[in-house]
C-alpha cells in the first residue's frame, strides 16, 4: 500500500472500512477542473514571491496540463486510496513530475484548497442556471407571443375570479423567473470572494501574496478573515435555496399544466414528444414531465434541508462534515438544470385549446368584479355595490343564467341604478376590456409586459 500523503505520523494504515466511508473521491473528481485551476493560480503566485523557483512553477504547470489532459481524456486514474480530489491530483502529479510537485502545497491545506474549488464550481454553476432560466424565459415568451387575444378564466381558491389575458397568466411565471436569476447573481456577487491562502484555518507565515492569486482567479479579493475561509458553507446555503425557490417555482408551473392537461380542464394538450403512455392502458397520454419537474422539487429542496443540518451544529473551523456538501450542490444543480430545460421543452410543445377555453368562460360568473366597478361609476360606494352584485349572481345562480342574460327590468329590481350602459361591463370579452391599472390584464397593459419582455430577452 502507497503511504498517504499525510501519514508521516502514523504507524499504520487505516482499514478498509475507514477508508471507503472517508473517501469523497467518487464524487468531488467533479471538481478537477477547478482544482488544476487554483493549483495553478497558486503555483504562480508562489514563484513570483520566492517561495519556489520559476522552473519548478513551469514543471508544475506543464505536468497540470498534462493531467487534465488525461482526465479529459478519460484515461486518469482515480483511487480511493488517495481519499479526495486534491490529493488524487497531487499525489499523480508527483509520480509525473518528482520533487517540484512536492512544493505546490506550500501554504496550502485542503480546507482552503476545497473551499476555493466549490466557489469556482459553484459561479460556473450559476452562469449555467441563469442561462437556462433565460433559456426558459424566452419559450414562455415566445408561447405568449402565439397566443395573443386569449381570454382565460383567472382563479383563486382554484375557483373561477376574474378573466384574464393568457398572455398575462404566461407572463407571471417570466416575472417569477427574472427573480430567481437575480437571486443567483445576488448570490454569484457574495460568493465570489477568495479563500485561498486561509490554509488549514490560521493563514499562514511564509510570505503569500492573496491578492494576486485571488485576481487570477477572477475573484473580488482576498476572503478577509481565514477562519471565515474555510469554515462556512453559506454561498453553498444561498445557491441552493435560491435553487429551491426556482424549483418550488416550476413545481407550480408543472401543476398547472397537469391539472389544465386533464379532461376535466382541457385547456391544453401536449404535444407526442413530450407525453408518455401507461403500460397498461392503451389510451393513456400522460404529461408525465412535468409531473417530474414538480417531483424533483422535492430533491432540490430536501438538498437545501441537508446542507443546513449539516452546518447548523459545526464548531469553527473546518470539520470533515463539510466533505458531505458536495453530493446535495452537486444534485440540486443537476435536478433543476434538467427542471429548467424540459419546462422550455413543454412551453415549446403546448397547444392551447382555444375553443374549449372560450366554451368554458361562460361559467363562473367571471365578469361580477366588473359590475361591480360599472356600480363604482355611477357613485355606489363599493361596498354596496358589492352586495347588489351579490344580489345579481344569486338571481343568476337561482335561474341558472350569466349575469348577461339578465334583463335591465331584472337589474333594476335588485337597484334602479341599472341603465342599459350595463350591458357594456358584461360578458368576459366586455369584461377583459374594463382592466386598465398598471400591471393589470388590460390588452394595453399585456401589450406593454410583452415589449419589455421582448427587448430584456433580445426576441426582436
Ligand atoms: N475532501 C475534503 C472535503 O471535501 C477536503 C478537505 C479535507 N481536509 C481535511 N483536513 N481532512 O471537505
């Protein structure tokens, strides 16, 4: 067996058992790349204070690029009985390029080396997010743009409310969106400071210069206290909440397009390309990934539950629970990467069932808030007026009619305030036309979320 690179101070090697569960390397090598990176920022910036010479620095560079070559290549070894990623590419370094290699862990430990690494993971993991977000931005607005003029019924309790624009109810999602890549960029800013040099938790006394290994790295600067470096997980906590809300977000998304998929509602079918059928029944056609998309919320919420247990009782500074970070970002980032690439994949293959939904809008007595302003108009405090339509939509309710077919005599016998000008607040197309606030669903007021959305997502 190889001496661990740590083991001058033992007399024995551990057991098998202690050396599969201590082991990350199965799933941390996901951080290779990130890894040679900051080893190399680090090798530089040793050479330029003295602390190696510049051919050692180039033997360890060229032998850098020589490993991930390899491990690009898919021809690198990794063996748990190099325990992590770190020590996988320091240890196969050495065998490349000999006693240089054995210079590159000066002021360094693997609690700064770690926490560098899953910083410069996790910003390329958010630049990745945020593009699918746009990504799914863009398939939201582009199925707005085809649907322009529907009217949709609007609800609340999942009861029928007020009309909407399905233009409106489409772009609500894209405002939920915009949040949750600011959330991550918000994030990206706070995470992106450096933590190498913190060293195993005390800085160090050999004469590091921080500053320009964090600019190599594309850092703000410097992490300003080295126990603070290496201890804390809270860029991790952030991304994966903001990552539960995007989720908790598509789960939403995913719902309402089942339900709306059903006989029941049969607002929308989805196209062959995105459905599934059942083993069983030959007739099934199911929305099944969005029934995913709202399952696999689940996971990226549970990955954020497992982060702030793990943290939550943890002395500074660092403690190798922290190595149990890695599988839940890694997993959260995955889940709702997928999540965010076949919502856009669904928003691209949805039909909308114009007739059906423009059969349905009768029901439900959706133009009653109208009235109610028509009564506003005429100088009926609201409040009143609010009980005369109450009044109406009984009588409606009791002759199992719309507020429409009511007649004027009718009207006036529940209040004489009724002119004919009535009939112009009735009915869900006269209804949708009344809607003129600001960020309301108006058509004017649609037309202008739409334009914006247009030039923010450079549609045009
Ligand atoms: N594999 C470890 C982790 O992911 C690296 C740091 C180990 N540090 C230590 N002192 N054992 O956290």
């Amino acid at each position: 067996k190889e001496a661990k690179l740590w083991g001058g101070r033992f007399e024995e090697g551990v057991t098998d058992a202690v050396e599969r569960f201590t082991e990350s390397i199965s799933f941390d090598k996901a951080l290779y790349k990130h890894d040679i990176m900051g080893s190399r920022a680090h090798a530089s910036m040793l050479a330029n204070q003295g602390l190696i010479s510049f051919s050692d620095r180039d033997t360890i560079l060229e032998g850098l690029d020589q490993i991930e070559k390899r491990i690009v290549k898919g021809e690198f070894v990794w063996r748990t009985d190099r325990e992590d990623v770190h020590m996988n590419i320091e240890a196969a370094l050495t065998d490349l390029i000999g006693e240089p290699a054995k210079k590159l862990h000066t002021a360094r430990s693997r609690n700064d080396q770690v926490s560098t690494d899953f910083r410069l993971w996790c910003r390329d993991a958010i630049d990745t997010i945020v593009a699918r977000i746009k990504h799914l931005q863009v398939a939201l607005v582009s199925l707005a743009k085809k649907n322009s003029g529907v009217i949709v019924p609007g609800y609340t309790h999942l009861q029928r409310a007020q009309p909407v624009l399905l233009q409106h109810h489409l772009l609500a999602y894209v405002e939920m969106l915009e949040r949750d890549a600011g959330r991550l960029q918000d994030c990206r800013v706070r995470l992106n400071f450096c933590p190498l040099g913190a060293c195993a938790l005390a800085g160090t006394g050999l004469p590091i210069d921080r500053f320009m290994t964090s600019d190599a790295l594309g850092f703000t600067a410097p992490m300003r206290n080295s126990m603070d470096a290496v201890s804390d997980r809270d860029f991790v906590l952030e991304l994966l909440s903001a990552n539960s809300i995007t989720a908790m977000h598509l789960s939403r998304l995913g719902e309402e397009w089942v339900l709306w998929a059903s006989e029941e509602f049969g607002f929308i079918t989805p196209s062959d390309s995105v459905s599934t059928g059942s083993s069983i029944m030959p007739q099934k056609k199911n929305p099944d990934p969005m029934e995913l998309v709202r399952g696999k919320s689940a996971r990226v919420l549970g990955d954020l539950v497992t982060l702030q247990v793990l943290c939550k009782g943890l002395p500074l500074a660092y403690n190798r629970d922290l190595q149990e970070d890695k599988e839940p970002v890694f997993d959260s980032v995955k889940t709702i990467i997928g999540m965010l690439e076949v919502s856009a994949e669904f928003a691209q293959n949805i039909t909308y069932n114009r007739d059906r939904i423009q059969k349905s809008l009768p029901a439900g007595h959706l133009d009653a808030t109208t009235l109610a302003d028509y009564l506003v108009h005429k100088g009926i405090p609201f409040r009143t007026s609010h009980d005369i339509v109450g009044r109406a939509v009984a009588l409606c309710v009791y002759k199992n009619c719309e507020l429409q077919d009511l007649s004027l005599e009718e009207l006036r016998s529940i209040n004489e305030v009724f002119d004919d000008g009535v009939y112009d607040y009735l009915g869900v197309q006269n209804s949708i036309k009344k809607f003129s606030s600001y960020g309301s669903t108006g058509s004017e007021c649609v037309a202008a979320q739409l334009d914006f959305w247009i030039s923010n997502l450079k549609l045009n």
